[in-house]
C-alpha cells in the first residue's frame, strides 16, 4: 500500500487539471482496501470522468488490484475476472485477441475496469452492463465482501447502484464479464453501419479486429486525445425528455435528431449545443471542443476547474434558453 501526504491530482485527471488531495492512497489487496476504510473518502479511476474545482480536503482511494482470469468456460461463453484497477481498453483488447467477444464496441474508450462498472460506460450502440455477469464489491461500512449479480447493479443509461442508491457505501473490487466464443458484430448504431459500408463490407465479413478498428478509428476522428489535449469525454448526458416535449421541439426544428428510448425521447445533446453556436466557445483555458461539441477541453493545459465549470454551466444557460432543456453533466464534479 501507498499513500501520500498534500498530493497533486493532476496526473490522475485526464483533463490535466491542478488539484491537491489532503492523503492519497493506493491499495493492491482487499485486505489493504479494509484497512483505509473508516473515514470519508473519494474513490477514483483513471480520473477520466472527473472535474476539480478545487483542493480535495481528505482521502482519495485509488485501486491498483490488477489481474484478469477466467473463472468459468462453456462451449459458448467465459466468464473473465478482471480487477478493478486494469486498463479498460488493454481489457478490451486482450479479449478480442482471445476470442471472447462483447466489448468490441467499447474500445478506446479511457478508464479502469471498476470505474466502467460504477459508469456503465456505453458508446456506439453498446452498454458495457450487457457483458457484466457480477461484480465483486467491498461495503464500507462493514469491510464485507460483496457479490452483486448483474440484476442487482441497476444498470441504466450511464447509472448503476455504485452511483445511485449505494453511491459511496460500495468499492467495486473486481468485475466479472460474460463474454461470448460466438462473434456477432453490434452494427445497431447507424454512424458505424456507414462506416462498414463506406468500406465495402457486408456485416458478414466484419471480424472482431475489424470492428474494434473501425471504433478506434471513429473515435479518434471526433473525440480529442487524451494524451494531447486534457477532456473527461462527453461533458454532459444526452437528455431525455418527454414525447410531448420532443413533438414540440420537432415542429420548430424538424431536423433535430431524436431517439425513442423506454422512458420518452433522446436528443443529441451535442446538437443543441452546435445548435446554440458554441463550437470552439471558451472560458479562460476551457473550450468546447470544435469536433464534438459535447466535450469540453483544457484547450492549451492552462485551465482551471473554475474555467470549466463556468464553461459548463454557460453551455447549459444557453441549451435551456434555446430550447427549454436542462443539461445534466455526465462527469463528476467534485
Ligand atoms: N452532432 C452535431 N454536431 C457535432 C457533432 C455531433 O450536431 O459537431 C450531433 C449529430 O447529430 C450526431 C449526434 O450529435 O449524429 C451524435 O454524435 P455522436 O455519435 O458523437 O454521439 P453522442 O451522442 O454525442 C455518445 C456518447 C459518447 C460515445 C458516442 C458514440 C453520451 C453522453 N456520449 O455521444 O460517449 O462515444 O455516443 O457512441 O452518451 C462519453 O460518455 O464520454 C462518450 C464520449
């Protein structure tokens, strides 16, 4: 176990911001993670859903339990264990290499294995909670192993209970995968379906390496890397509002698109944004990003929490303004 004293958080951000925690620990073992419990804490990531606005005056927790194995095997499917603490898309990546398919959509997608199962994080077309078979917690309260079938998470658009109902009282440990040996491409999402097209393929001849390929590159097309220019991905949630409110909508701008999903209508948050004229809008050293409006960027690694923030909350003045829809961030705001 680690820990350190009046730590920067700026490594531990992926939109690259300044923030000191008053004690930072790293645990690699269960019984490591018991012995930190007992005072508020905040658990992170990779930090690639997060935003600082400023100093963290207590103990940050950060997992570094690592390791993937499978734990079951059937003639179709593998149950795989990976610790909270892996790369998401080194994940991701090993399994297509193996065989065992389901998250091919989800590559590149930045973060940690707990983080995704906390996020249900989800991109073209694809949840990551429709591969989780359970998922291996710690109770803080208690210091209690937990195992929570998938039933129990419940998985909703970017939401589980790790965010929700039992948002703080759980540390997700390890999850466990239910990945299938049987390869069926996920092409439901249109701008991938185009893509495969555009490269002369039938949905047939689209192989596991293929799709992951095709997702990387559809990504790095719009979404700013991570490694040059500071994001936490999409800033806000695409809302959904009722059907009446989306008819409305629909008559003054017939163009808008909209998603019919269980519980009303879906928009694209980022059009209403580029709808508002705000591509490239800045705050101090935050903009909205040119190629996806959606994400907001630490432009030039000069911005402060407060630049985002402000950029933040300019953006949802002017969507609700324009439209009469709330915004809700995605990332978390600490
Ligand atoms: N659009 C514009 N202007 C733009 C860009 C996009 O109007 O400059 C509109 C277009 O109509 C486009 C639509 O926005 O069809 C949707 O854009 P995109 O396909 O990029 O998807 P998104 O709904 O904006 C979501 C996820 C992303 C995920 C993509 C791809 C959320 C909050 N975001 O974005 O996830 O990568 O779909 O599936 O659901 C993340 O959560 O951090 C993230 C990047």
């Amino acid at each position: 176990m680690k820990t350190f004293d009046n730590y920067s958080l700026r490594a531990h951000n992926t939109f690259g911001i300044e923030a000191r925690a008053r004690r930072f620990a790293e645990y690699d073992s269960i019984d490591g993670l018991r012995r930190l419990l007992g005072e508020p804490f905040l658990h992170i990531g990779a930090g690639s859903n997060l935003l600082f606005t400023k100093d963290y005056d207590g103990l940050v927790l950060h997992s570094a339990i690592h390791g993937t194995e499978v734990i079951a095997e059937a003639a179709d499917h593998v149950v795989v264990r990976a610790g909270a603490a892996e790369v998401f898309d080194d994940f991701v990546a090993r399994c297509v290499e193996c065989g065992w398919h389901g998250l091919e959509n989800l590559s590149l997608i930045p973060g940690e294995v707990g983080a995704a199962a906390v996020q249900n994080i989800g991109a073209y077309g694809a949840e990551v909670s429709a591969c989780i078979d359970s998922v291996e917690a710690v109770e803080t309260a208690t210091g209690r192993e937990v195992l929570l079938p998938r039933a129990d998470c419940r998985y909703a658009y970017r939401s589980s209970i790790f965010k929700s109902a039992r948002r703080g009282e759980l540390v997700v440990t390890y999850v466990r995968f239910r990945l299938s040996k049987r390869f069926v491409p996920d092409l439901q999402y249109a701008a991938l379906r185009r893509h495969v097209e555009a490269d002369g393929l039938s949905p047939e001849a689209v192989s596991p390496q293929y799709l992951r390929r095709a997702v990387i590159a559809m990504r790095e097309s719009k979404l700013p890397d991570p490694r040059v220019t500071g994001s936490a991905g999409s800033f806000f949630i695409n809302p959904v509002v009722s059907a009446e409110k989306a008819g409305l909508l629909a008559r003054d701008f017939p163009e808008m698109p909209t998603y019919v999903v269980e519980d009303g209508v879906k928009l694209s948050a980022a059009w209403l944004i580029d709808r508002c004229g705000l591509k490239g809008f800045s705050v101090g050293g935050a903009s909205v990003y040119e190629r996806q409006p959606l994400v907001l960027v630490n432009r030039d690694g000069t911005a402060t929490g407060a630049d985002v923030l402000a950029l933040s909350r300019h953006v949802q003045r002017e969507v609700l303004a324009r439209f009469g829809v709330t915004l809700t961030p995605e990332v978390n705001i600490l």
